[in-house]
C-alpha cells in the first residue's frame, strides 16, 4: 500500500553463552585463585555474586584448583590462646575479623587443613570443634574416655579432598595417643557421626608431639617426641612406628618438621646452623621394597637472620609446614618468616614473641563468604567417644 513503512527485517536475537548456569559456572572455576579475583567477579551481577557464594561452588574451586592459597596464619602463645593473622598484600589481604572465632578462650587450635580449623575444648579433652571459618560452619565431636585418661594426644581433620569421605563436605577426624609406650588411633566420620574401631600399633614408641599431622596420599604422618614417625593407613586403619628421621637429634636438634615433599611422598625439612634442608622418602633404587631418606635441597637463611657472629642463641626454629608442601614457616628473633621451597623466597609476615608457634591456614575465599557468617550453618554436636 502506498505511503506505508515496510517492516524492518526479521533479526536474529544471539544469547548471551554466559547466560547459561553451567557455562558460567566453568568460567567462574578457571579464575586466579585468588581472594581478589573473587571480589572482582562478585560485583559484576547480582547472579554471578550468588553463584560465587554458594556453598557447592566453593567445593567445585577447592576440586578444581586442588592448592588453596595460604590466606594467613594462627598465632598461638601460652597458655593456647590464638588470633589470626592475614598474610596477602592489597587486594589479595583477606579480614582478621571474619577467620577469629567466637568463644576462643574455651578452645585450644592444634592444625589447620583441607579450609577447615581443629580446635579442642579447655581445659582437657573432652571435645573437638571443627570450624570452616569461609562458610561459618561448625560441629563438635565429643571425645569421650580416652580424652582426659592418657599422657599424649593429637587430633588432625581431613576434609573430602583427601579423597577420604564419599559425601562433598564430609570430612573425618583422626586422633592419636600414646601412654606406656603405646601409641593407639581412632577415626571419627561427620558421614556416621561416630568413631570408628581403636587402632593399636605393635611397637613401642615415645610420645606423640603436638605438632601438624602430615597427609600424604592415604596415609596420615605425625611426629613423636624423640623424632620417629607415627603412620597411620587410613583405608586399611592400621597404625605403625617409623624409625627416627636421619639427624634430628643429632644434626638437627629435634628442629624438624614432617611435610609432603614433591612428588607425593613424605618427606621433612630440617634446619641446622643457618640451613632449611628438605628431605624425601623415595623408593630404593635396586627396585627392594624398602625406602630411604635423600637429601633433595639446601637453602642457606643468612639473608634474613642475624649471622652467627652476632647470636648463635637464637637460632631460626621451624614452627609449621603449609598442608601442600609449598611453604615452611620460621621463627625468628625478628619475627615469623614464610619461605617459599620452590624460588627460595623469604618473606616477613609477623612480628614475633618468645615461645610462640603459629598454624598456617589456605583456603578459597569470596568477601562476603560462602553461604554465610561466622557461627551460622551446622552447629551439630555428634559422636559418642572413640
């Protein structure tokens, strides 16, 4: 007809591929690991904020990415009380408000690992607290008749990337003792709310020290006093005693630490002098069943402690090992430095004080949190004892 506009022609409208949940959800996992790189995409949308928050997004990251960053440390000083500490320079420096728990003059810290913070009751060994600080999420584990009747105790948590719970967000306690010159084990499921049987080791063994279990592979690593190792298999749940490692006492003076070395295996670091010396368990080269200690790596500390001239009384100490491997954290009269194994990078990230120990905590986190704050989400209180 004339002097009527013909109709624009027909366009195609082409969705956005962000659009889809899944998609999105894939793009979100391949991000930096980073606090930072969280925030970033969080303030993007209302959508993707939501979906960077959700609590089963996070178990995607921590599948994904496998290392967390080490976000901070716990400082722990006589007689057990403890703050946190973060550790990231700008943007990356995660809040000390949102990792401090509430009530901590009730509880004592003993380890950090798989995002998660084992605490136990005060006084005595009466009851665990396993603590998400990013979620907010927690569970109490009563101990039951070995918490208060025994000489030693230690206690590590193991979440579900450990491969050792069949349910995401699962996770397992292992608490070891040693009284008489017996060392004996039992683990607890968050999937059963109960312990387990009571393992017992064969061989005789000095008491087990309160330092950070080591998780390697399957099988959970602690120290004894006089420098030999706890092992405990936890698919078969049996419990050995591993002879001393190669100079503790001797070349090292007990200033040792176990830890996962590369490769995946066990291995140790070791500080002797003005020394921080990594050590693997490998396989014998002859092909034999039997394993030994090999000395893989020296890195000299004289550029960040004072030289041997000036104090041979206050050598650098080893305070902890990070749960991959990656970083070992030292006591100096100057104050806790972290070292990187891999560039043999040092850097300060506390002040110090006398007889102070710390507990290095990684985890992945979003601002804001995932699925909630501090003290919200599970607060069940389960098991009935080992």
């Amino acid at each position: 007809m004339d002097g009527m506009v013909p109709s624009p022609p027909w366009r195609r409208v082409h969705a956005n591929p962000l659009d889809c949940g899944d998609l999105l959800a894939e793009v979100l996992l391949r991000l930096p690991p980073h606090p930072s790189s969280f925030l970033r995409a969080s303030l993007v949308c209302r959508r993707w904020r939501r979906l960077l928050r959700d609590p089963a997004f996070l178990r995607r990251v921590r599948a994904f990415h496998r290392a967390p960053p080490v976000l901070g440390l716990y400082r722990i000083r006589p007689p057990g009380l403890f703050a946190f500490v973060p550790i990231g320079e700008a943007p990356d420096r995660v809040p000390a408000a949102r990792f401090a728990l509430r009530d901590s003059d009730d509880w004592v810290l003993l380890g950090c690992n798989h995002g998660r913070v084992l605490l136990r009751s005060r006084p005595g060994w009466t009851q665990l607290l396993v603590w998400d600080p990013v979620t907010g999420h927690r569970r109490f584990v009563r101990l039951g008749q070995f918490g208060s009747h025994v000489r030693a105790h230690n206690a590590t948590v193991l979440g579900d990337r450990g491969g050792l719970s069949r349910r995401e967000g699962s996770f397992r306690v292992a608490f070891a003792f040693t009284g008489g010159g017996r060392a004996s084990a039992c683990l607890y499921s968050s999937e059963t709310g109960a312990w387990g049987r009571l393992i017992t080791a064969e061989a005789h063994c000095d008491d087990v020290r309160a330092t950070s279990g080591t998780l390697v592979g399957g099988v959970l690593y602690w120290m004894l006093e006089e420098c030999g190792i706890l092992e405990l298999h936890l698919g078969e749940e049996r419990l050995t005693v591993l002879e001393p490692v190669p100079g503790a006492a001797s070349v090292y003076r007990k200033n040792v630490q176990l830890m996962e070395a590369e490769g995946g295996m066990l291995g140790f670091a070791g500080v002797t002098e003005y020394r921080l010396q990594l050590w693997a368990r490998e396989a014998q080269v002859d092909g034999s069943v039997s394993e030994t200690w090999v000395l893989r790596k020296t890195i000299g500390l004289h550029r960040f402690v004072l030289s041997p001239g000036e104090s041979h009384l206050f050598m650098p100490m080893l305070v902890d090992v990070d749960e991959g491997g990656n970083f070992v954290f030292l006591w100096t009269v100057d104050g806790i430095y972290m070292v990187s194994l891999d560039a043999a990078q040092f850097k300060k990230v506390s002040d110090t004080e006398p007889l102070e120990d710390v507990r290095p905590y990684s985890s992945f986190y979003v601002a804001g949190g995932f699925g909630g704050g501090e003290g919200e989400g599970d607060c069940g209180n389960s098991g009935t004892g080992p």
